[in-house]
C-alpha cells in the first residue's frame, strides 16, 4: 500500500510539474523538469534506505525522528480533536492536559537550539498523516517535491539574470550531489530549500508587480523559513531587506548591501547590551561548544579539529580563514573510506577547479544584479558560521547544501562565457 500511494502522489506531482506554467522556462523543455523530479525521488528514496540499514536508531535520526512523533499527535486528532487543533496550532497548546502527549514524544522539548523548530517539523508531518496513511516514503515524496518548488524558483531568478545560460544553470541547480542526496528527502533541508527559493521568488514579485498577494507570499515564506530554520532566516533577512532596496533603487548596489549587512551585524554583536546572553558572540561561541560536546559524546568518526571560539568578533574574524577552508574543500578526496564524504571530496574538487577556472576566465560585473550579491553575501555568511561552529565533516556536508546552487550561480556569473568559448574553438580548431 505504502509503494501504490507514493506512486500515486509520485504521478500527481508530475502531472502538476506538466500542466503548472510555475515549471517553464523558455528553451528548457518541460520533460526535463519532469525528469529531474525523478531523480529527486530516487535520492530521496536512498536517503530513507540508508538511514534504515546504517543509521538504526530511529531516537537520533533526523528523517525518522520528526515523523515518529508525529504519530503521537496524529493519534491525539481521534482521542480528542480539541486538544489535537490546540497542539497543532499552538493556542492554548501548553494546557496541562497536553503534557502527558508531549512526554511521550522524544523531539518535543528541545533544549539546544534558539527557537524551537523542532515542533514546527513534528506539526507538519502530523498533518501530511492525515493524506499519507502513516507511511513515511509518502512524507518523503512530498518533501522531495516542496525542495523541488524552491529549486525551481530559484532557477527562475538565476536564469532571469543569466538567461543565455539556462541550461547550465539547469544543471548546477538539480544536479549538485550533496543538494540531491540531503534536499531530496524527509529532512528540513528539503523544507529549507524549499522555503529560501519561494521567500526569494515572491519578493522578486513583489517588487514587479507591487500586488497584495505577493507581500503575502513574500512574508508568509520568510516566516515559515524562520520557523524551520531561525538561523538561515537570521542570515537571509538583511540580504532580502537589501534586495528589495536595491531592485527598486539600481544605484550603488553593492554599497547598499554592504551599509545594510554591517549595520544589522553590528546590532546582532551588541544585542547582549539589551538582552544579556543573546549576543551573536555568545551565541556562536554556545554553540560551538555544544556541538565538540555532541561530537565527543556520540564519537563522531568525522570529527575535525577547529580553533576555538570566544565570544568576541575578533576571535571570530581571525578564525574566519579556516572557517571558510573547511567549508569550501572538506571533505577532501580520499579523506574517508565513506562513499559519500568521498562523493563530497570531489563535489568539493568541482567547486574548487570551478574557481581556478573563474579566476582563469574572469569577467567583472559592470553593474552586478541583486541576485548576484545576494548569492555572495549569503554563500559566505552561511559558510563561515558552519566553519566556525561545526567540528563534524558529516555535518558540513550537509549544513551548507543551503548555499550550494547560489555558489555554482555567483561562479557562473563571474564567468567570462565568451573567452572560455574562444579559448575552446581556437584549440579545436589546432587539434
């Protein structure tokens, strides 16, 4: 029943991918789309499978973990269906008749991040329960087509800005191993993707059309990116303020950026003079502390040594080499015996031969879109704060799959098409 009712929501979405003009893009025939959803499925599929055989314990699995408890509150919807519309909508949601459901479940209490997000995740797999019939690879077609709407809209806006290289970008966007194998399945990357591309994508509306509908799609999008993942909202709130600035005002676009990213930073550094404790510093430095703890405990085989962080920006600016080295080139080749950090390695290896070949074929942007410098500012914020914070080469890999199709767009973008083309005719043309 599980395979004919994935294979049933499977053929919907392709049919929707079809008939939807959200899925076309001048000279990139819709098969494609269709096809690349395809092989969305197959990796989120994998994932499923390899999490069962290798990662078994189903506590601290991050694809199983969410959806298990789930059931605890799906079941509550038949038992009292109050009570079951006050947990999922949080109103009243901390009734004391409640609790004894909450100690049930293993997610629900989260102490270790900011803001809570995990109740967010449980809330929404407690709600695809009620078309899913319980089975998780349902979940997982859902999530994989929800990351492929965010993929898509933002191709929509890379193409926008890049439209001679459609089909290139095509392929960056759909087709970086780590983003098909982590924003495919039952995880909040997927939901992440998802929700970076639609924010983006409805607040380019906005500012062509100027209508209602779209401020609502545009803010409704930054509060669900906020409530999956607080600090990729944290990171891409004062990118969206500045884009939405500079689309409107085409001048000084990169001093604008960097007035209004400075600025916002430096609120977040001194937020500790208002709320003691709640400094970015503090933050950061909490953070990584938690996360060597974690490694330690669970013995992680990937586990890299990092310079330790203090709570002050110096620390941090002065870590900053080696945070971006590692994530930009770890893994490297070879590094582990695990398929998949291998895979990593030489995606890194791609990326890494992709820059040489950018700084071979440069070609200054004139005037740079806002897209550009919103792909800039967040691919090297993003990086930096995994760098800093995470001691784990499995968690890099993941963390930053965020930022992946906005590197493979600002290398592109900074790409001398033409010379790279001369470069190639002429030696053709000698052999």
């Amino acid at each position: 029943m599980e395979a004919v009712l994935s294979i049933g929501y499977i053929a919907l979405f392709v049919f929707v991918i079809h008939k939807s003009a959200f899925f076309r893009i001048e000279r990139i025939p819709v098969w494609w789309f269709k096809a690349a959803f395809i092989v969305k499925i197959f990796f989120a599929v994998l994932l499923g499978i390899i999490y069962s055989k290798y990662y078994t314990d189903r506590l601290t699995a991050d694809t199983f973990k969410f959806f298990d408890d789930s059931k605890v509150l799906y079941n509550l919807a038949f038992e009292h269906p109050l009570w079951f519309l006050q947990a999922i909508s949080g109103i009243n949601s901390e009734a004391s008749y409640l609790l004894p459901y909450y100690d049930i479940m293993h997610n629900w209490y989260n102490k270790v991040v900011l803001f809570n997000d995990y109740r967010f995740q449980i809330r929404i797999n407690t709600l695809l329960r009620l078309i899913s019939l319980g089975y998780y690879h349902v979940h997982a077609v859902f999530y994989c087509f929800l990351s492929f709407v965010g993929l898509t809209a933002l191709l929509k806006l890379f193409v926008k800005a890049l439209p001679e290289l459609r089909k290139v970008l095509f392929a960056g966007v759909f087709f970086i191993p780590s983003v098909l194998f982590w924003g495919s399945g039952l995880l909040k990357d997927s939901l992440i993707l998802f929700a970076t591309g639609m924010a983006l994508y409805f607040l380019n509306r906005l500012i062509q059309e100027k209508k209602p509908v779209t401020f609502f799609g545009a803010l409704f999008f930054l509060l669900f990116l906020m409530m999956i993942k607080f600090h990729n909202f944290i990171l891409l709130l004062p990118l969206f303020a500045a884009y939405l600035i500079t689309s409107v005002y085409r001048k000084k676009t990169l001093l604008i950026f960097v007035l209004i990213v400075s600025v916002y930073y430096l609120i977040l550094i001194n937020l500790n003079l208002v709320l003691p404790g709640f400094g970015l510093m503090e933050l950061l430095s909490n953070k990584q502390a938690e996360f060597v703890d974690l490694a330690n405990d669970y013995h992680a085989n990937s586990a890299i040594a990092i310079n330790h962080l203090t709570p002050s920006e110096w620390n941090a600016i002065a870590n900053t080499p080696q945070a971006l080295w590692h994530s930009f080139f770890r893994p490297y080749p070879f590094e582990s015996k695990n398929l998949f950090y291998q895979i990593s390695g030489f995606e890194n290896l791609f990326f890494g031969l992709l820059i040489i070949l950018v700084l071979i074929n440069f070609k200054k942007p004139k005037s740079a879109s806002p897209l550009f410098w919103v792909a800039v500012f967040y691919t090297f914020s993003l990086f930096e704060l995994i760098g800093l914070v995470t001691p784990v080469m499995g968690a890099i890999v993941r963390y930053k799959i965020q930022a992946l199709p906005f590197l493979f767009f600002l290398l592109i973008y900074l790409t001398d098409i033409e010379k790279l083309r001369s470069v190639f005719i002429t030696k053709s043309k000698i052999t």
